[in-house]
C-alpha cells in the first residue's frame, strides 16, 4: 500500500515540477517572439562538425584549461548520472529492486567514481569563485545557488545507497561500491527498518532537489543548459567580419537600428536567455580592461532582463514560477526590485580588469520597462560607443553569443534615427562624406605618396590596364605620412618580385569601414556602390590592401552590394606567398628580437595568424617573441570600431595597454600588419618614453629591409601621420 502512495506522491510532484518548468520556459519563449523574426530554417544549415566540437568537445571552456577541465567533468558528469538518477528512481518505486543488467556492478562503480569527480570538481569551482577570488566570477548567493543544489544533489545520491546496502543487506562487493559502502559502515548499527525510512528520506530529498533544480534553471542563467546548445546550433553561417546589410530602401520601414528591444532579432533574444554569466568576455574586453563602462557581459544581462520585465508587461505573462518563491523584479536580475524598477550601470573609473561591474555600480531608476528607453535607460551611450568591435568577447564566449553586432545596432539607431554620434566621430564621417578621407584632405591628394620610391613607378589602373593585381591603398596608407611608408615599401616589395600591379588613384575612395562601424550605414553603402562601380569598370579580379579593415570590409561585406568573383588579399597574405614562391627572398640579416602584435581585424575577424608570422619567420636574424596574450586572444590596440577617431575620456588609454604587454617580452621591435595598430603602438612606445629602444615596424618595412638591405631603407620614424590618436 505505501508503494502505491509513495508512487502517487511521486507523480504528482513530478507533474507539478513538470509544469512550472514548462510555464517558465514557455514564457520566455513568448517574450523571444516579440523580436525580429528569422529564418531558423536556413541558420541551423551545416552545423554538426562546429556543434560537437563546441558542445561536447567543449572546445569554448578549455580557452581556460582549469575552469574548462572542471566543466568537462561536471558535464559528462551529469550525463552519465542521469541513468543513475532513472536506477535510483526506479529503486524507490519498486521498494529497493532494481533493474539488475549485465554489467550491473561496474554500473554502480562507475556512478561512484562520477560522483565522487563532480563533488571534487564543485569543490575546484568554489574555490576558484571564493579562495581564489577570480575578478571575473560573480559572488554571493545567487550564484552559488547551484553549488548548493549540487552538492545536495550528490550527497543524497551517494547516502540513498548507501541505506539502501544497510536496508536490503546488499551483497555487492565493496570495491564496487567504495564510498557508499563506507558510508554504510559508518550507520552499521542501524535496523533494516530504519534504513528504510532513511533510504526514502534520502530518496525524496534527492527527488526534490532535482526537481527543484529543473524548476530553477530556466529562471536563471543556467538556463543556458537549455538555451546554449540551441544558439550555438543556430550561430551565423556567413563569416564573422560580416554586418547584416539594411535596406534603407525599405518605404514600410519605421526606423533602422535597434531602438527599443523588440528591435533584435529572435536569435538575438536567444543569445540573451544563452548569457552564463561567466564573465570571460568582460574579462578580455579592452573597454572593461581599461576603466570604460562597457562590460560585455553585462551588457548582454541588461538587455535579458529588459526583455523579460518588458515582455512581462506586454504579454502579462509571469516569467517567475512558482510566482510565491520570488520576489517581483525575479530570480536572477541584477539586485532585488520592486515591480518597474530597472537598472543601470554608473560611471566606472576603477581600471582593474574586469571589477568594474562588481563594484555595486548599479543605479535605480523608476520607470515601467514598456517605458523604458532602450538607448539611456538600460544601455548607456557612454557603453556604446566605448566598443572596439574587436570580438575578443565573441572568441571567448562558451555560448556563442555575438555581442558586436547588438552594438552596432544600437549605434545604427542613434546614428540614423537621432543624428547622436560623438563630436570627433561626426567630424570624421562629414571628412569622408566630403573628401573621402576622415581628415578632410584634399581628394587630389590620394595619389600624393607615389612620389620618390627609388624611381619605381606606381601605375595606376588606366596606365597599367593588364594589371593582375589591384592595390588599393586606403586612406591611412594614401594620407598618414606614417602609414605611406607601408605602402611604399610595399610597392618596392611587389616591383622587386614581379608583379603586375595598379592603383585607383584619385578614383579611390574610403572603404566605409570606420562609417559601418560607428553606425552610419547610410554613408558606408553610397561608398560601397561607388567602389564596386569602379571595380567593375576596370574589371578588378584581385585586390591585395595593407590594411585589415579595409581587407576585412572588401572581402567579407563587399560580397552583400554585388561584389562577386574578386580574390582579396591582405598584404602578408601575398608577401608570404611570394616568398613561398622564391619572388622575394629576405637576404640581409634583420637582428632584431621582434614581438608581433595581431590585428583583430585580420586575426579573430579572418584567421590570418600564420602567414605575418610566416614573413618574419624567412627573415635572417630576426627573433620572434609572443607576447602573453597573442593569436585569438590577442589585445585589440583600441583603433578599431571608429575609436581610432574618437578620443578616450575615461580610464586608462588602450594602446598604451596594450603596448605594456608588448614592452614585457623586451622587444627592440613591435611589429604589426595594420596601419591602425603601428600608428597606436607607436603612440604608445612614446607615452612609456621607450621609443628611443623600441620601434615600430610594419612588417612589409621589415620585409623590405631584410630584401633591399638598411641603406636602403628611409627612417620609420621621421614623420608622424596625420592619423595619429
């Protein structure tokens, strides 16, 4: 009779957890609706290779072999638990008999081994979170709530059977059951009835505790159990460096940009619920780094509990179940609140890496969330405009969310639709609307660094027709007095190998990359159209540029305005190449310790890792050092997303960062491969005063000295461009 209770009981708990669940993953579901709908259909396409290695390779959490080894474990963990979970269910309900299968003993070791691994593995996380006191994880009890419910949950495991062996006087050998036997030894004294009762006190405690866990997790942000292996599924297909295109032709459109939150995207929505709250993200963030009030991860929190406090008030439905176990503002939002309240962060000066959003820095606001300005209530301008788009957070990210792209929506908006853009940024997109150059200068002045290279010419495209391939040289590399060095060597470098080469000349215009990034995609797509017109006229097949963005921007975005059949490649891409092919051979000795820095644009946008370190490498002489954060992980300069035009007013400066990390390998050289990396790491060899030991090189201008010898070979130095920060 009590079995038939005892499975009454379990049933409509189970049910009951059951529907909470339901109800509170329905509800977001709900709220993901209100967004941009999008063709899941079409994003889910060629996925299972990159899945499997994210999700069960974990490939994302073992970027920090520690923290990902514990993950590892507490994963494959819980899977293998979840037949224990079934036996030791199936035990309660059956009054103690299992389902007993060949193999059944080695069953019961293996779940006492993984028991045992995850408790060690919690201990490691608790440690990391509370001894070793790890800036970029979150303290408290919010989120050491799922410690607790772990533990729990092992710890009723392991003690059910152990009164399970002292109830049944089980004859399963000990070594098969080594912690559940000597916890059993420990109660050897107790009666087989009171076993009992204690096996079903365990039982149930274990069966709450799950069921607890299951009703918890899509409240929270281990939601993301759920949510993760979904977005990661569901990630963008087309390459990383590419910015959805809008159509400004569009007569029904209300505004471009993001400019309340159902402006995202549903998959965008799903990045918010994915957000696990880890904080490598704001952990690598150059704008967190260095005192700026962007923290990647908060900016993703923010706009998750924007959604569901507005998606509560649009839909009535409550995101919180049971509604009596929470308070209004819901389980996981930034600090308890009373129904409307919402929050946002102050200015934050402390340049610590990544405290600056632990530091109580959230301020209330009392204002319904349907009332809430998406642009000044939850998200800050002062956080929009401090990103660097270099997608280190992106890198980082277990769960695949794309933050760059959510920012530069939300620049779209307060370009486009409220004119708002900071003064230095609006200066430079009026230049380029003017002269197509973010100084203002003369157009008849692109051509203007062809002058005196040694008597080589520079063909232009009407002088050289038969060209196979196009230079185009960017405004950094026609304009910046610094930057023309790179093109000159350059052009030496492709005279020298062979190769039949042309440039636009006068005909050049900006790439549009610095007006996509800051927002105006209005101004990027007229400059986009009049450049692949110009490609078409003089029938372009190949273009190789010195510099990443505009390399990133004609190879990767180009392709969206009509751009099709045209190869491009970046200057080390083609330098490698052409050494490879015994074109070009590096004969002078280059005795220099040389650390390269990577440009995120040419790096974690394109994966062009090797072939600048390649070039290097072919040089005699030259020792190659790495600096500690290099390759994927590398420090963005700070020049990227527009930034290189606008001025740092808070906390410390990115360049002079990143210089600091490269100064630690004790180089004579910090080299690069983009015009806006050599004009900050320059700037920042002369804010540490060490210019005079340390210089900056391109490395085409290290190619070339190693090729044409040092007498060769004008000064780096000798003038400083007018794109200097």
């Amino acid at each position: 009779m009590w079995l038939i209770v005892n499975l009454l009981a379990f049933l409509a708990v189970t049910a009951y957890a059951i529907r909470l669940f339901w109800k509170a993953v329905s509800h977001r579901y709900v709220y993901m609706k209100l967004g941009q709908p999008v063709d899941f259909r079409q994003q889910g396409k060629e996925r299972l290779g990159e899945f499997m290695a994210e999700i069960f390779g974990q490939k994302k959490l073992l970027k920090d072999k520690k923290s990902g080894i514990m993950h590892f474990v507490i994963f494959y963990g819980f899977i293998i638990l979840q037949f224990g979970a079934l036996d030791l269910i199936v035990k309660g309900l059956r009054g103690g008999a299992s389902v007993s299968f060949p193999g059944y003993a080695v069953f019961g070791l293996l779940q006492e081994i993984t028991v045992f691994s995850i408790l060690v593995a919690m201990g490691y996380a608790v440690y990391r979170r509370y001894v070793e006191n790890l800036p970029r994880l979150k303290k408290g009890w919010k989120p050491s709530i799922v410690v607790f419910f772990i533990f729990g949950l092992m710890l009723s495991v392991l003690l059910s059977l152990a009164f399970e062996r002292l109830w049944l006087g089980s004859h399963t050998s000990a070594a098969y059951t080594p912690i559940s036997s000597a916890i059993a030894a420990a109660f050897e004294g107790l009666s087989g009835q009171t076993a009992a009762v204690l096996f079903y006190v365990c039982w149930w405690l274990h069966l709450l505790i799950l069921l607890a866990f299951l009703v918890y997790v899509p409240q929270s942000k281990h939601f993301h159990i759920l949510t993760a292996p979904i977005n990661i599924w569901f990630r963008r297909k087309e390459p990383v460096g590419r910015l959805k295109k809008l159509d400004l032709e569009d007569e029904e459109a209300e505004s471009f940009g993001v400019g309340k939150i159902e402006d995202f995207t549903q998959k965008q929505m799903l990045d918010f619920y994915a957000c696990v709250e880890c904080g490598r993200c704001t952990n690598v963030c150059p704008a967190s780094n260095t005192g700026k009030t962007l923290s990647p991860m908060h900016l993703i929190v923010k706009l998750r509990d924007h959604l569901t406090e507005k998606g509560t008030a649009v839909t009535s439905k409550s995101p919180w179940v049971p509604e009596y176990a929470f308070s209004a503002a819901g389980a996981h939002s930034m600090a308890a609140a009373e129904p409307g309240v919402r929050w946002e962060t102050e200015g934050i000066t402390d340049i610590r890496p990544t405290l600056a959003w632990q530091q109580n820095a959230w301020k209330v606001r009392e204002k319904p969330a349907e009332e809430a300005e998406l642009i000044g209530d939850v998200m800050t301008e002062d956080e929009i405009w401090s990103c660097t788009t270099c997608r280190n957070c992106e890198d980082q990210c277990p769960v695949g969310n794309e933050h760059v792209d959510k920012i530069i929506d939300l620049r779209r908006h307060l370009v486009l639709m409220q004119g708002s853009m900071p003064h230095e940024g609006q200066r430079a997109m009026q230049n380029i609307e003017r002269q197509g150059n973010p100084w203002g200068l003369s157009r008849s002045d692109r051509v203007k660094w062809t002058g005196e290279i040694d008597g080589i010419a520079v063909p232009t495209v009407k002088e050289n027709p038969d060209f196979e391939y196009l230079f185009f040289v960017g405004s950094m590399g026609s304009y910046d007095l610094r930057s023309r060095k790179i093109s000159r060597a350059f052009v030496r470098l492709l005279h020298e190998a062979g190769v039949s080469f042309a440039i636009l000349g006068n005909e050049e215009k900006n790439s549009g990359d610095t007006p996509r990034r800051l927002g105006n995609e209005m101004l990027f797509q007229q400059l986009c159209a009049e450049n692949i017109a110009v490609f078409e006229k003089y029938g372009v097949k190949k273009i190789v540029t010195a510099c990443p963005h505009t390399y990133n921007t004609l190879k990767n975005e180009y392709p969206d305005f009509g751009l099709e059949g045209v190869e491009v490649l970046h200057h080390t891409e083609l330098l490698d190449r052409l050494i490879r092919s015994g074109k070009l051979t590096p004969r002078h000795a280059v005795n220099e310790r040389i650390t390269y820095h990577d440009s995120c644009y040419l790096g974690r946008y394109n994966n062009v890792y090797e072939q600048p370190r390649n070039v290097l490498r072919a040089i005699p002489g030259v020792e190659l050092v790495e600096m500690e954060r290099t390759r994927e992980n590398g420090m963005c300069c700070g020049a990227g997303g527009g930034m290189m035009w606008m001025e740092e007013t808070s906390g410390k400066r990115v360049n002079l960062a990143r210089t600091e990390q490269a100064l630690e390998t004790n180089p004579t050289v910090i080299s690069s491969a983009c015009p806006f990396c050599l004009t900050m790491m320059e700037d920042g060899t002369k804010m540490k005063e060490a210019e005079d030991r340390v210089k900056a090189r391109d490395i085409a201008e290290i190619l070339e000295q190693s090729v044409f010898g040092e007498s060769h070979i004008q000064p780096a130095n000798d003038a400083i461009g007018v794109g200097g920060s």
